[in-house]
C-alpha cells in the first residue's frame, strides 16, 4: 500500500517557492490544468483546494504537482540563480519533462 501525500506540504512547498519569487505563471506551467482547462491554475485556488482535504491520493495528479514543487524548490536552492521570474518558469518546466503530465492530462 502506497503512502499518502499530504496537502500540507504542498502549502509548505508553495509558501517557500513564492517566498523565494515563484509566480502563478510558473505554478501554471507545471499544474496539470494547463492542458486539462483553457485557464491554468493558480497558487492561490490550489492552496485553498489542498486546505479542503487531509490528503492527496497516492499517484495521482495533485501527488505529482507536489512532487514538481519539490523539484522545482530542490533546483532554485541547489544553484546561485538570479534570473527571478523567468527561471521559476523554466524550472517548471523542466520538472513537468522529470514528472510529465499523464497521457489522460493531455500531453
């Protein structure tokens, strides 16, 4: 049986990312509604969808948008990176290419 994660480290894992200046733009990028919705998601409508469950299944696609903030915080801290807004966005990126999108997500 696969542990669950919990919705209260990705709300930890949002408050240091935009501590450190991750945008709603980046967090768009890696969130699986960028190619399930017209419209990507946002920090703050995904904060308030984690503060309304005890967890996240084991798997699934909110399970992997934690695990793309992770790498995301893991890469800006591990590099002396200056360049703000524009490489949260390519960080992003290139934790969507380590942790892709499921094929049912569109991509």
């Amino acid at each position: 049986m696969q542990l669950m994660a919990s919705p209260k480290r990705t709300i930890e894992l949002l408050d240091e990312l935009q501590r450190e200046g991750f945008n709603d733009q980046a967090f768009g990028l890696l969130h699986h509604f960028r190619v399930t919705r017209q419209q990507m998601d946002t920090i703050e409508k995904h904060r308030k969808y984690c503060l309304q469950r005890e967890r996240l299944h084991a798997g699934g696609t909110n399970e992997k948008v934690q695990k793309r903030l992770q790498l995301v915080l893991n890469a800006y801290r591990a590099g002396p990176f200056r360049g703000g807004a524009a490489v949260f966005e390519l960080l992003a990126e290139a934790a969507v290419r380590e942790i892709p999108l499921d094929q049912s997500e569109g991509e």
